[in-house]
C-alpha cells in the first residue's frame, strides 16, 4: 500500500495560501514531491510499505522534509481539502503545457481548484479483480468521505459542509463513480470514449471515486480530503485495505451483490460531504435510509473485523475509529477553534499545528467530563467530553464544588426563587420559573454578528408594520398578497387610525437555534409583547448571590443596563427624551447611556392574572415605570393620567393579554378604547401597538427575508428556518405528505401551544394535525426540524446536555440603523429531557446568559 498527500503552503504572518511551491519543490527530491495544478500545493508520495505502522512513519517522514524546507521561508503546510482562508483570488496555475491546457478547457473548474486530497492504494495485480472490487466497495466510500472530511471553510466563510472540496471536486466531468463494469476491457474502453470525445486528454483525467491506478498495479482511492492528523490518514488507509480484502473474499467466493444505483451512491456521498460525523450517513441496506454517523462507522469497522483481524490491523483500526469518534473529524475541530474567537486564522493556526504535529494529533489542554453524554452540536463539550476553552474555568470552579456543594447550591436558588416570587403563569396557575445554574457564554464574535443580524430584522419588521398600515406600498407592489394581511388573525382595522410617524413595535423578540453546525437561525419573531427580559435580570441576581465565586469572563455585560435603556426606548417617541436617536458607540454597546429622561413611561397589566405578571412588576419597579391597570387609568382632555398619582403619562407600554380596544376595568367602563382614542389623536404613545400581531403571525415570518430586500435594499444577515406556509396549495402538498417529519404550529400560537414535532408524535397525533392543516390550512404553518445545539444542565449534581434556544430583545426608536440596539441581555431557555420544545409553559427552564464584549 502507499499514499498520496496534497499539502497546502500557508504564509504563517498572513494564514494565507502561498504560491511558493516551485521554489520549495526545486530543495526536493523528486521520487516522493511533486507539483500540483497550483502553486500553492505540494504533493507527497509514500514509498511502497505493507503495514500501518510504516504507512505513518512515511507520512510523518514526508511532512517532516517539506517543513524542514518551507519553515526558513516563513510557510507551514495543511493538510486539509481547503485552506480556512482561501479564497478564489489565490489561484496560480503552475506553468506547465498540460496544466496551462487544462485551465484553457474546463476555466473555471481549473481556477476553483484551491482543493486538496489524499489518496490511499492499495496493491491489487489483476485489473479485472480490480474493477469488480470498485464496485462492491462503492456502498462504503461515503464512511471514508466521513472520517476524512476537513474543508467547512471555502472563500473565508463557513459553507455549511464538512467536505466543501468534494462538492467542488464532483464538478470535474469524470468525478464520481465510474457506473456498473464488468472487467478492465470495459474499463479501458470507457476511458478511450472519454478520451475519444475531446472531454478528457489521457487516462490520469479519470477523476473516479476508486480506479485502477494509472501508473501503478494498485486500486486508488480517491474521494477523501487531506486528513491534517496523520492517523485519520492511518484509519482511512486500514479501512480501506480492508474492504479490499474484503470484496476480493465476496468476489473469490462466488457470492453476489446488488450494485448501488449511481443515484444512491451520489446522494450518499452529498449526505457525507455535508455532514461529516456530525450528520447522518446512509446505512448499507438496499433501500438506504439516513442513520447517526458513529453509528455507520461502527457497524462499518465490525463488518470488516474478519479481514482487520487477518491483516493485523484491528486493534489500531479499533482505537483510531474510537478516537476520531471521540475527538470528531477535521471539519469538527476545525468549527470547534473558529467558535472561540471567530477568527479565521486560529483555524489556520489549528490545522497547520496538527499537520506538522505528532501523528495522534493535539491534545486539548482542557477538563474532560466523562460522564456526560456526547452529542455533535453541543456549544461547550467537544466530541471527546473536553470541555472548549471558554467553559474551562466554569467547569473546573463546579467540579472543585463536588456535587454536595452543587446540590446545595441547588436549595439555596430554589429558596431564592420563591423568597423573590419569580413565577409564571401557566394555565391560570403561577408556577415558580426554572433555572439551570450553569451559566451559558454568547462569545463577543457572535454577540456582534446576532446585533447586526437582529437590528436588520427589526428595522425591516418595523417598516412593514409603519407601511401596512399607511401607505401599503408592498401590497400595491404585489410583494406580499393583501390578504395576507387584511385576513390575517393580527390585523386591527383601528390602527390605521395611529399616528404614522410613531415606532409601533418599540419592543420586539426574537427567539433564536443554532444547528448542530454552530449556525444561528431566528426560528420566532416577537413583536406582540414579548417576555422574558425581567427574567434574565432575575437569573443574573440569583447567581451572583447564590454563586458568587463562579469565575466571570471579562467583558462580560450587566442585563440590568438594559432597563434605562427599556425606558429611554418607551420615551423615545413621545419628545420628552433628550438623547431620542442618539447613535450606537459599538454595535455590542447599543445606544449610549443617559441621564434620567423627562416624562412619564407606564406599563399597562392586566394584573396578578397575567402570566408574566412577575415580569410586569420587575420591568416597571426597575426601570422607573408606572405599574398600571385598566382602573388606574382615565382620559381626560385627549391626555392619559394615572389616576391614584394624577400624572399624565407619555408612553403606554402595552403587556395586555387581550387587545387594547376590548379592555375593561372592573366596572366594565370602555377603558381601552377610550386610551386608543387618546393614542389615535397624539395624546399618549402606545408602545407596541395594537396591530402588531401582523408581524407575529407565524404565517408572515417566511417574508421577513422580503421585507429585509423591499424596505432596506439589503440581503438578510441572519437566515431563517425554512418555512412552508399552508395557505399555498403547492406548499400544502408537501406539509400534508411530510406532517411526521416537520414542526407545526397554529399561526397566532404563543407559549409553545399547539406545536407538534412530528418525529416525536404518535400516528394518532400525525393523524389529527393533517386533518387540521386541510381543514384550515390558513391556520397552520410547518417549518423543518432544526436539531438544536445542546448546552450542560444540571441534572441531580451531575452535568448532562440539554437542548437550548435563546430570546433576544431589540429596542427600536427609528427606523435608521442607529436608532435600534440589541438589548445587552438575552434569556436561554433549556427543553426537558429528550424534548426541543423549551418553553416555560412546556416543562422548559432557563439559564443564565453570558454576554461577553470585547475590551477596549
């Protein structure tokens, strides 16, 4: 056996790719380096070895000549399918007639090839066994695809891949699998018609999967990535040789098989480019069906345990597959170094300290929780059980604990949580609210990334609302139909009559997931009156009393900033605040602090009955509201006035659980209509107005994105959960066949009532939702199961995942970038065991949210 190995050159100031390789090539011997399509690559070539043990030394041997060359020039070598920071632009054809002819031919394919591969042989005499074994070991490449995936990062940006290189790989004409043959004469002859049609010049053009070599007796792998540790080079190679021997066995044996259907075997392989070992692969039956990655590379490994074991090579194999599964694969450690910081060159950092490093790879200096239950997605525990970086001190603070310290720590916050009263309503019953004391960290790279994605929305959302009910300039442009709207549960006709200038929705939510990828998407908009800031204040004061050594990040932000700032928002519209528009000094910072503002704010509440009344009595005690019910109120000439204090009063913020107009007081006078009119007239500001639920209509959250283009002229920074609407009957099609495989939920739905996870309902309950769909299908909409990244939660002292999601608050003031702040607080909420519905009212908790700000 013997491999091959392209190399990246990478300028260690600038983490670029560097053209230099004629110059490194020219200090080399030319048996075992060679050039490639591109400047920026060098290509080694093992000696001919027969074990695994001398397969490793020949690599090591081989990165260690080039680094020995390329260091005095100031280059580092990564051996990955692309470089983290590559872009198109790097590109430099190495001068040579047949390369320069290939950049002629296919130009773009030729331009893109900032790509790098290994390739595995294996010694196999006989061209016709060797044929028949590329077609009994197509079935398993994509496992090998898995274990070797090393390219997310493609033009500075993560592609959403773990094997980017092999999406711009599957390009070439002749990459892929060859088709079904029978021998080396219908393998030769395919080739000449390549040939023969001007496609390709000679047999090395054939970009196959697996292929006889066309200088060597070997079959040659050939659709995995660079493995920047030598040993995920090691067990692709011990794998590889295995279903070798193992299809020469079948084949020697007479036993047949059943060819995978090309199709089948591109999507397998699309599945394994997309997900690596975080995803799932298609399992080996005939009728292929998606299955977890760990579980595929297990079942692969005990399969070929008679040929592993014949060959010497289980044991090695055995430890390598348990280590990768454990430590993940390069596009997982990879995603893991850019979370940190999210910076680019500490992936190039990464990557190039693992190519040059020991064969086994870099061992992360940081605590292992070994009991807790790995999963791919977690945003604190790698694969391996260690912990990232940023959580190493939290980590280490709970483990000097010990779980009698954390159980107690346990009673102290749940005496704290009922001593403060911090409850919610559920079903008309006050429940104390959940916390998870450990704490989660939103790093200063995605803080910013989430302020700038959140501030496009709300201004978009805003708009919308301003034009929806004013000019409606999107429904005479035909960009939303009307009866979206008018027909729409939260449309109110009387807003028409509000003031045109004036912010509507002040105050708006967004609930946020991030996938198993790392990636934020906004799954909810919250524009009604959306709740939960007063909790963050509260989870953070309970923390710091019962946990008061907890090491804090520095940078780390105070939710209890955000309540002037809540104020001076409310006041914002209403000309008694000085500092109305003042700009944001960081995007991370929000609009600057202030002096008390001039006027009256009051936060009108239904009461005790309300479910957030906990956070109605917070939010106005703290931020320097007026706490009001209807019967506080009375209008008197066009003015709203607090009737126990005989103040006039500003801004109305609204946390009603019904509409304003329908509001009454105990005697049954028409308050809420009366304050409406005062509204209507310019007498009192209504924060979050009534109306508003047009925009918090689960069925207008797929325009969002339009809204984004329409108002602002902008792409959306932040992507959402693909969402099919049930009004369209196309759409409707599709939700009605796949009910058991999405989420759905009624429209005007709030709390995480009526929403059905279809992978986890009955067949009755799939049953029943389809017939409500096609009952009302305007009621309904269906989004994609999105598997929610997991956070360590507490459970009996003990650390195990759960699955989060987090609520953002944006304060809205204008319509101009600089009149709109991400609140410097956010609430995470924790889902029950086994569950990915989080809300309070579902069995769901919250933790504590860790901002954290670079520092100045």
């Amino acid at each position: 056996m013997g491999a091959e190995e392209e190399l990246h050159l990478i300028d260690l100031d600038g983490k670029d790719l560097s053209a230099r390789a004629p110059q490194l090539l020219s200090k080399l011997p030319e048996g075992n380096y060679s050039a490639e399509i591109q400047r920026t690559t060098v290509e080694t070539n093992t000696d001919v070895v027969n074990t695994l043990d001398d397969l490793r030394s020949e690599l090591l041997r081989l990165r260690k000549g080039l680094v020995e060359v390329a260091r005095p020039e100031g280059l580092g070598i990564a051996a990955v399918g692309t470089a983290p920071r590559s872009d198109f632009s790097d590109f430099e054809l190495t001068t040579t007639g047949r390369y320069g002819r290939m950049q002629e031919q296919y130009r773009l394919l030729v331009d893109e090839q900032l790509i790098c591969g290994l390739q595995i042989h294996v010694g196999v005499a006989d061209r016709d066994l060797a044929i028949e074994i590329t077609q009994r070991i197509a079935r398993d490449l994509p496992v090998l695809l898995a274990l070797a995936a090393s390219s997310p990062f493609w033009n500075g940006a993560d592609t959403g891949y773990a094997s980017i290189r092999t999406i711009i790989w599957q390009r070439w004409p002749t990459a892929g699998a060859t088709g079904p043959l029978k021998s080396a004469a219908e393998y030769d002859r395919l080739l000449a018609d390549l040939i023969a049609s001007g496609v390709i010049a000679d047999a090395k053009m054939a970009y196959f999967d697996v292929r006889p070599s066309s200088h060597a007796p070997t079959l040659e792998l050939r659709v995995c990535d660079a493995c920047p540790v030598v040993d995920d080079a090691i067990l692709v190679a011990g794998l590889f040789r295995a279903m070798v021997a193992s299809a020469e066995h079948e084949i020697l044996a007479g036993r047949p098989y059943a060819p995978v259907p090309p199709p089948i075997h591109r999507a397998a392989i699309w599945r394994a480019a997309r997900g690596g070992l975080s995803g799932d692969l298609l399992d080996n039956s005939r009728h292929p069906r998606p299955i977890p990655a760990a579980l595929a590379v297990q079942s692969l490994v005990e399969r070929l345990t008679p040929q592993l074991r014949r060959l010497g090579d289980y044991e090695q194999v055995s430890a390598l597959t348990e280590a990768i599964l454990a430590r993940g694969n390069s596009a997982d450690r990879q995603r893991a170094a850019f979370a940190e910081r999210g910076q680019l060159a500490d992936v190039v950092d990464l990557v190039v300290s693992e190519t040059e490093g020991a064969s086994g790879g870099v061992v992360p200096d940081a605590p292992v929780l070994r009991t807790y239950r790995i999963r791919a997605g977690d945003e604190a525990v790698g694969l391996g059980g260690h912990t990232r970086p940023v959580y190493a001190d939290l980590v280490e603070s709970f483990r000097a604990m010990g779980i009698d310290d954390i159980l107690r720590a346990e009673q102290q916050r749940d005496e704290w949580i009922a001593g403060h009263g911090v409850t919610f309503g559920v079903e008309g019953y006050q429940q104390e609210f959940a916390v998870d004391l450990m704490p989660r960290i939103i790093s200063p790279h995605e803080w910013a990334a989430l302020s700038a994605g959140l501030i496009q929305r709300a201004r978009a959302i805003e708009a919308f609302l301003r034009d929806c009910y004013g000019e409606q300039r999107l429904l005479a442009d035909g960009v939303l139909p009307s009866e979206r709207v008018v027909d729409s549960p939260g449309w109110r006709e009387e807003a028409l009559r509000l003031p045109a200038d004036v912010v509507r929705a002040p105050i708006m939510g967004f609930d946020l997931v991030r996938n198993e990828f790392g990636g934020w998407r906004v799954l909810e908009d919250n524009v009604r009156n959306p709740s939960g800031a007063a909790y963050a204040i509260a989870i953070r004061d309970l923390l710091d009393e019962v946990l008061p050594d907890l090491p804090r990040p520095p940078g780390l932000l105070d939710p209890a900033d955000a309540l002037s700032r809540l104020r001076a928002t409310l006041l914002a519209n209403t000309g008694s605040d000085p500092v109305s528009g003042m700009a944001a000094s960081a995007p991370e910072a929000g609009i600057a602090a202030s002096a008390p503002e001039a006027g009256i704010a009051a936060l009108l509440s239904n009461g005790s009955e309300a479910s957030a009344w906990y956070e109605h009595k917070t939010l106005a005690e703290r931020a320097g509201l007026l706490l009001v019910q209807p019967a506080d109120l009375q209008v008197r000439d066009g003015a709203v006035i607090h009737v126990p204090g005989g103040e006039r009063i500003d801004a109305l913020y609204l946390r009603l659980d019904d509409e304003l107009v329908d509001t009454v007081d105990g005697s049954g006078r028409a308050i809420g209509a009366q304050v409406f009119e005062a509204a209507a007239a310019g007498g009192v500001v209504l924060a979050n107005a009534p109306g508003n639920g047009i925009a918090d209509d689960k069925a207008m959250y797929p325009y969002v994105g339009e809204f984004i283009g329409y108002y602002l002229d902008e792409r959306p920074l932040l992507e959402s959960v693909p969402t099919y609407r049930t009004g369209d009957s196309a759409e409707r099609r599709t939700v009605l066949e796949r009910v058991g495989e999405l989420v759905t939920k009624p429209v005007d739905g709030h709390g995480g009532a009526g929403v059905l996870i279809g992978p986890d309902a009955s067949a009755a309950e799939v049953s029943a939702r389809r017939a409500a769909i096609a009952g009302d299908p305007e009621a309904w909409v269906a989004q994609e199961v999105v598997s929610l990244s997991s956070h360590p939660t507490f459970v009996g002292g003990r650390l195990q995942p759960r699955r989060v999601d987090l609520r953002a608050f944006v304060y809205v003031r204008g319509l101009r970038a600089e009149q709109c702040e991400l609140a410097p607080l956010a609430l995470t909420r924790v889902a029950p065991q086994g569950s990915l519905v989080v809300n309070s009212s579902r069995g769901g908790g919250a933790k504590d949210t860790w901002i954290v700000t670079e520092q100045t």
